[in-house]
C-alpha cells in the first residue's frame, strides 16, 4: 500500500512557478508508472505529465513549460511549473502505477 501527499500548491501570479511535491508513504522505486493530473471546476481530470523508466510524456498544453521528475531515494515525485497561465488553475493530484492517488493540491494562477 503506497500513501501520497501532495504540497507545493497555492496562488500564483500569471508567468510565475510553482514546484508541487509528492511523497510516498511507501517505497515506490519499483512502480514504474508515475504522473500528475489536473481538475478544473467543472471539466474532467486530465493528464498533464507522466514519467517512466523509457522517459516522459506531457500533455500539449503544457509542454516547454511544466517538467515532470522523481526521487526514489527519497520516495518523491515532483512537477516544476514554469510560466503559469490563468488556464493552469486546478486541483492537481499525483498518481503512482495504475491505483495509487494523493489528495491534491489546488493551484491558482490569478492576478
């Protein structure tokens, strides 16, 4: 069983970063599968990053701009967010393999 806690969120103005955390109750350098995922008000959850051992994906609106990562030694996935858009704003959660979710963290890109 893996526990995830996700921090690093809050508000932001347009153009600022953000680097969100998630760490892992659990060991979790043999899960090969990690991501972060966003919800909006009213609007489906989606993929934005994803990372494996063969590289990493990210959704088209936030590519050049959010870069997905991991620490197995310390148990941690992250997602460094660079030149945010008001468009950006959302509850962002981190999912390890095919079951495993945090609680999210909101993100507020405003001016």
């Amino acid at each position: 069983q893996v526990r995830l806690v996700e921090s690093g969120g809050g508000l932001v103005q347009p153009g600022g970063s953000l680097r969100l955390s998630c760490a892992a109750s659990g060991s979790i350098f043999r899960i090969n599968l990690m991501g972060w995922y966003r919800q909006a008000p009213g609007k489906q959850r989606e993929l934005v990053a994803l990372i494996t051992n063969g590289g990493t994906n990210y959704a088209d609106a936030v590519k050049g701009r959010f870069t997905i990562s991991r620490d197995n030694a310390k148990n941690a996935l992250y997602l460094q967010m660079n030149n945010l858009k008001p468009e950006d704003t959302a509850v962002y959660y981190c999912k390890v393999g095919l079951a495993f979710w945090g609680q999210g963290t909101q993100v507020t890109v405003s001016s």
